[in-house]
C-alpha cells in the first residue's frame, strides 16, 4: 500500500513462510516504488570507508565483490555494511543498507555519500581506469535489480543508471584478490 511517499508491504501469514526475499521484491514490485522515488538496487558489496563514504563494488556472482570487501575491512579499516545489495538513492548520491544480505549474511541499515562505484574484473595483475560513458552505464544497468520483461520497468531503471552515472564516480579494476588491490584503488580515489 502507498500512501504519498510511504509505501507499506504487507504480507498474509500463509505467504510469509517460505517465501524467499527475491520473490517478495517482485511479487510487489518493490524494484518498481524504488525507482519511481529515484532510487535503484545494486548488486555490490557496499563498504563505508574510514572516512564516512561508501564505495560499492559491483559486478556479476563470483567476481569478488566480498573478496574486495573484506580486503578493505582488514587492509584499510572500513566497515562492510552489505556484502550482496545497495539501495541507492540517484538524487542524494547515497548508498543505504537494504534487508537483503545475500550469501554474505552482512546487512545493515547505514547510509553514506557515495564515493565510487567500482566495477570488478578479475586480472593477474591490477589495472584500474575510467570507463567510456557507454561502458559505465551497461556496467550498472547491468547489476541493477528490476523487471527487464517490463518495458516501463526497464525505462525506469534506464532513467536511474543513467543519472547514477552521471553524478557518481564509476570506476574499471581488474585486479588481483590481495591487499595489493586495496592500495591501488585508495591510490586512484586520493584521502579515504
């Protein structure tokens, strides 16, 4: 139920049990509300550094993303809010804790400027740059959470990634899953 911008969800005890969160979401359109408000789901290890700001390392299953976290916890002293989900806020151009913690079981409800998005690739050795526009975007698009069969969903998260990209710092690195990797991105983003 949504009244203005507070939006309820409310489930029967019959459907409670046994129903997986990825279900829920799009039983509700969850991915929809979200981003009629400007707000999208990324798939990314969401970390905040020591200096508040958040860094979400987003890529497919299996790149690293809690590699890289958890590098980032031990090598540099930051706190790993969620190890599979971010919900970002386009506008504020923060990321937020979400309920859905994933594999990872680490889920907490933190909210921080983001600081970059950093688009994971798996590499024998680090390389770190700046992706084209168009690159960024479908790195993004990509591992954003809505409803691709929907054409009004698609367009509505379209709209979101491309303003994400274009407000927030969208970084490539191909890097190995040591604490080399910690130094050569906190090298490219300077004081965290």
């Amino acid at each position: 139920m949504t009244n203005g911008a507070h939006t309820d969800v409310i489930f029967a005890s019959a459907y409670r049990t046994g129903a997986s969160v990825s279900t829920v979401l799009e039983a509700v359109g969850l991915f929809d509300v979200f981003a009629e408000r400007g707000m999208l789901v990324l798939h990314s290890a969401y970390i905040v550094t020591r200096t508040g700001e958040a860094i979400l390392f987003s890529g497919p299953s299996g790149i690293g993303k809690n590699t890289q976290a958890a590098l980032w916890q031990r090598c540099a002293g930051a706190r790993v809010v969620n190890g599979d989900r971010a919900l970002v806020n386009v506008e504020n151009k923060t990321a937020n804790g979400i309920f859905y913690a994933g594999t990872s079981g680490i889920s907490e409800n933190v909210t921080a400027p983001i600081r970059a998005i950093v688009l994971l690739g798996q590499s024998s050795e680090n390389r770190l740059f700046i992706p084209s526009p168009r690159a960024a975007f479908a790195g993004v698009l990509s591992q954003c959470a809505y409803y691709e069969w929907d054409v009004s969903s698609a367009e509505k998260m379209t709209a979101c990634a491309a303003r994400l990209v274009s407000d927030v710092p969208v970084l490539r690195m191909d890097c190995l899953p040591d604490a080399t990797a910690v130094e050569t991105l906190r090298g490219k983003l300077g004081g965290i």
